[in-house]
C-alpha cells in the first residue's frame, strides 16, 4: 500500500505544487519592474485564477472517481460516456467561465482592491490570463481523468512542461 500510496501521491503533489509556480514565477518576473502596483496585480488575480482553476478541479474529481469506479467495474461503455459527457460539460463550463470573465473582469477585480493602479494592471494581467481559462478548465479535466484511469505520470510531466514554457 504504501508503495502505491507513494506512486500515486507524489506526482499528484508535484503536480499541484508545479501549479502554484505559475503566480509565483510571474511575481518574480514582474517584481524586476520594479513597481509595487504590478507585483500586486498578481496577488489580486491569483484567486480569480484558482476560482477558474477549482471549476476544472471539481468536474475532474467527480468524473475521476466514477471513472474509477466504473473501470473497476468492467464497464467500459460507461467509462466512453462518461468521458464524453465530462470533457462537453467542460467545454460548456469554460465557455460560460469565459463570457462571465470578460464581461464581469473589473467587477471582480475591484472585490479584492480599490487601488486604480492595480486594478488597471490586473485587469491587463487577467484579460490575457482568463483567455487561458478554457484550456485552464480542459487541462484540470484531463489530469483528473488520467489519473483516475491510473496514469499519474503523463499529467505530472505536461504540468511540468507547462511550468518551463510560463518560466
């Protein structure tokens, strides 16, 4: 079990921690800028990022573990269907996080500060970050859905490449 456990929970923990790289190395570009206001527009857009993030995290997770549970089953046929109806409520779920994202951007923002100048930068940080929400959604759907199929290696080493292609 525990070698299992070690299998399963390191990449997974890799993984989320790569993730959370993303602000941070962003920060550290920026902070070179030497302006306060822009390190914190990464601050204010951070949770905005995990909110989008959470909604890719959470259909993962549900279909991750039926998937799991139907693979344990024999039930392939379930298995398609599932897969199917997880990847279209994303698809449908990242369009809708988008609309809302773009139309409710400064809306947002102004709920975790009231300092013009970084408001204006997170909403340029945002505008280009939440165009990355879809495949932000997509990304976290997939990953859950390989590792409910067992395969924790492939979704550790695309967050990876993703981390040196931000860097």
């Amino acid at each position: 079990v525990s070698k299992a456990l070690i299998h399963l929970a390191v990449p997974t923990i890799t993984t989320s921690l790569v993730m959370t790289l993303h602000n941070l190395i962003d920060t550290i570009c920026i902070s070179y800028l030497k302006d306060n206001a822009m390190i914190a527009a990464t601050s204010v857009a951070l949770p905005i990022m995990v909110l989008i993030q959470a909604f890719g995290d959470g259909m993962g997770a549900g279909a991750g573990s039926y998937i799991g549970r139907l693979l344990g089953a024999k039930e392939e046929e379930k298995v398609e269907k599932t897969v199917a109806t997880t990847m279209s409520m994303a698809a449908i779920l990242s369009t809708i996080s988008l609309i809302i994202s773009v139309t409710v951007l400064k809306q947002m923002i102004g709920l975790f500060t009231d300092d013009i100048a970084v408001m204006d930068y997170a909403y340029s940080y945002m505008r280009i970050l939440t165009m990355g929400a879809v495949f932000t959604i997509f990304k976290q759907v997939c990953t859950f859905l390989l590792r409910s199929s067992g395969d924790v290696q492939f979704p550790m080493k695309t967050v990876l490449f993703e981390i040196v292609l931000n860097t």
